[in-house]
C-alpha cells in the first residue's frame, strides 16, 4: 500500500512537471473528481503539502469539481425524463409525491449522499427525474459539498502530520494515506462480502 501511494505521488509529480502552474493543477484535480474522486482528494492534499498549489485554490478545485459532478447527475436525471420507461417509473402519476417527498427532506437527502457510499446517484439522478427546482438543490448540494470536502482535507492532514511524525513517512505520502487507504479498502470489503456470501460450487 506505501509503495503503491508513493507510486501515485510520484506519478503526480511526474504528470505535472513543466506545467506546475496553480491554474493548470487545480484544473486537472477538478477533472480528476469526475473520474476518481477520492483520488482527487487525496492528490489535492498531496499537491498542497509539498506547496505545488496553495490549500485555498486545492480545496475549491475539488470542491468545485465534485459539485459539478452532481450537478451533471441532476442533468442526467432530468435528461432520462424522456426516457420512455424511466418517464413511467419516475414522472407518471407519483410524479408529485415523490417531488413532494424528496423536496422536504431534500437537505437530509443530500448530506446523507456524501456521507454514505453509492447513495450520490440515486439521490442527485432522482432529483433531476422528479425535477426538484434547481436552485435549492444546487444550494444544499453546495454546502454538502463544502463540508464534506473541508472535513476530509482536515481529517487527512492531522492523521497523515501523525503518521509522517511516528512512522517516518514523507508528508505528501502520508497525508494521502488517510484517503487512498479507505477508498481501497471498501470495495475489497464489498468484494469479499458478495465472495463469501456466494453458495458453495457457484461460480462467479
């Protein structure tokens, strides 16, 4: 797992050699979250231990990327509308019952979505499919996404300045650690869980 972290740094710092201008780094850690969020987390944290980008420009630039992120399931859900099957299943006549519900509880739905694994689609899709206005929901996706980014980036940074200090660690790799380990380690366990639960003599 270290050398597997210290492979990713050095392959960030690799990747961003001769082009280290703030911009282009908070650039590409926002394209970064649309793929891999964690690791454009992580990479942030990294890149603004070892002074490539200040915490201010690392933080927006994820943060911003993953708002835009959920933004585009909003899209996609709003999108699918015309969908013919997606249209019966999510605008017919529960259309105005499910809006209402998930209008109410729409600051719970979003907080919980960046909190627990997988429920980032379903909520932010199925707000575009009932089409909950726009603007609170990009409201309370904001301030989600703010607490939720800021939260890890303090979390990572007093664990890794721990982890550096004890166990000898470089900085960037340590700060890093807090996420990419994780970020492995619950669809390994998810893995397992489905493998050990398969009936014996079924294959996968």
């Amino acid at each position: 797992m270290l050398s597997s972290c210290g492979g990713f740094i050095a392959w960030v710092q690799a990747a961003l050699a001769g082009m280290a201008e703030p911009w282009v780094i908070a650039l590409v850690l926002a394209l970064t979250t649309l793929l891999l969020e964690d690791l454009a987390i992580a990479a942030g944290v990294a890149l603004a231990t070892q002074g490539l980008i200040s915490w201010e420009l690392s933080l927006a630039a994820v943060a911003g990327g993953i708002a835009v992120g959920d933004l585009g399931l909003y899209g996609l859900g709003l999108a699918a509308t015309r969908v013919p099957w997606l249209k019966r299943r999510y605008v017919g006549e529960r259309s105005t019952w499910a809006r209402g519900k998930i209008s109410s509880r729409l600051p719970s739905a979003m907080l919980l979505a960046r909190v627990i694994p997988g429920l980032r689609l379903v909520t932010c899709t199925t707000c575009g499919f009932v089409r909950v206005p726009l603007l609170p929901f990009t409201g309370w996706l904001l301030l989600a996404v703010a607490l939720w980014t800021a939260g890890l980036y303090g979390t990572s940074v007093a664990i890794g300045h721990a982890l550096a200090e004890h166990l000898g660690l470089p900085p960037a790799v340590a700060v890093a650690l807090p996420i990419i380990v994780p970020a492995a380690a619950v669809p390994l366990y998810r893995h397992l869980r489905i493998r050990f639960k398969r009936p014996q003599g079924q294959t996968p």
